[in-house]
C-alpha cells in the first residue's frame, strides 16, 4: 500500500494541483511530523491542518488507526520535495482548544498538502466553522478518492448499529434515524443504534438546506468526532457538509 501512495503522489502534477493558496500569512520550516494532519515548525509551534482529519497513530500502547502510517509517510514524502519549507495559510480561528495554530499547509510551489491528502485517500474532508475556506475544492478532492475507493475509502463506513458504546474519537457512520429530538439548546438526530447526533441552535443556519424534523427513518452518513455521556455515544455535527443523506 505504501508503494502505491508513493506512485499517487509521483503522478500527481503538483503546479498545477488545486485549492491554492489565498495569501501567504507565513513561510516556515517543518522540524517534525507528528501524524498526517499535524505538525511542528522549527520554532516548536505546533500547526494542526485545517479541513481534514487523518488516522491516528497509535501511542501509549494504542495501536495505529488503519492508514495512520500512511498518512504520515505521505506527508512527509510531500516535505521533502519543498526541502520541509511550507506557506501557512491561518484559518479565522487561529488556535483549537489544545492551542495548536490551525492553518491551511501548502508547499513551497504552492501544492495544497491537505488537498492532496484528500485526492489520495488518506484523510477526511472535515468541517468546522468559522474555518470552511475551501471546502468546495476539498470536496471535488475527496471525491475522487472515494469514487475510486482509494485508501480510507476501501472499507471505512461503520454502521451505526454496530457503533461500540462508550466509542471516542472520529468516525463515519451510517445509518436509519429512529427519532429527531429538540431541547432548549440542540437539535438531536437519534440514530436506530447506540449513536445520537446533536447540532447546536447556534450552528443551525449551517443546516438551512436540511428539514431536519423530516430527517427521520432516512438513511444518513455523518462523520465527526464521538465522545460518550451518560452511557450514550454523541456526535456533534457543525456544518452541513458533515452529513449526506443516501439515496
């Protein structure tokens, strides 16, 4: 599989690759990858990539997420063809709640690093407002990756029912809605399995395309991060383009 990643990224034309950058808020140098969606610059700030999500290395005894080394030798692969010289791109929000600085990454030429990521079917599309600069091209990206069940897209999809309790982390799940619920805060999106999505009140003008309230016995795909409250597995979703509805 690593020799076919390496064959990806070579055939891709890499000046003319997609979702370049709008301006240049910084150049820097990488002193080390941490996985394929994180890393740190030579003066140890430490930049998590904004519109993707890539599998986890596994660390403290965990295991290696499937596709994590991947991922991460694909990243690297790419930095050193700019000699581990990168353009930053810093999204409106400009630190997560772990103070890492969220940026767009690109190459000395230009090449989008997320965007390739995402064509070749080692990360996740993700969206979080206000950072959804992109998020068309990342699309057409990821896209093509799933059409041609590249990577990650080979046999990812959980199915809700299946969903373990007490789950942590990101997943892409799918699965029938048994009930739609509306409390003072969320609306929540409770699938027929062990897995409840809640969308805040304050994200909803993110949804004006959905009727929620008709969503329910449709079959969804969602993808996100899932913690476990009170027994129960909760998804919060924060923009429309985290979920689909299937045909």
């Amino acid at each position: 599989m690593i020799r076919i990643i390496s064959l990806l990224l070579t055939c891709i034309n890499f000046s003319e690759a997609a979702c370049p950058p709008e301006r240049h808020d910084r150049v820097a140098v990488v002193r080390r990858v941490y996985d394929g969606d994180t890393l740190t610059l030579t003066d140890n700030t430490r930049i998590r990539f904004i519109g993707i999500n890539t599998p986890e290395l596994g660390r403290n005894g965990k295991p290696d997420q499937a596709f994590a080394k991947q991922a991460t030798d694909a990243l690297l692969h790419l930095l050193a063809k700019s000699s581990n010289k990168v353009i930053l791109q810093y999204g409106k929000q400009e630190k997560d709640r772990y103070k890492r600085h969220l940026a767009h990454v690109f190459l000395a030429d230009g090449t989008n690093v997320s965007e390739t990521l995402l064509k070749t079917g080692l990360a996740y599309r993700i969206a979080i407002p206000p950072n959804l600069w992109s998020q068309d091209c990342y699309k057409k990206a990821e896209f093509e990756a799933r059409k041609l069940k590249l990577g990650l897209w080979g046999n990812t999809i959980t199915q809700a029912e299946h969903l373990p309790l007490n789950s942590k982390g990101f997943h892409f799940v799918e699965g029938k809605v048994g009930r739609i619920g509306h409390s003072k805060k969320s609306v929540w999106i409770n699938f027929k399995g062990p897995l409840s999505i809640r969308i805040a009140r304050s994200d909803l003008d993110l949804f004006k395309q959905f009727n929620l309230d008709q969503l329910k016995n449709r079959h969804l795909r969602v993808r996100g991060w899932v913690h476990n409250y009170k027994g129960e597995n909760i998804m919060r979703l924060r923009h429309s383009s985290m979920l689909e509805i299937m045909k």
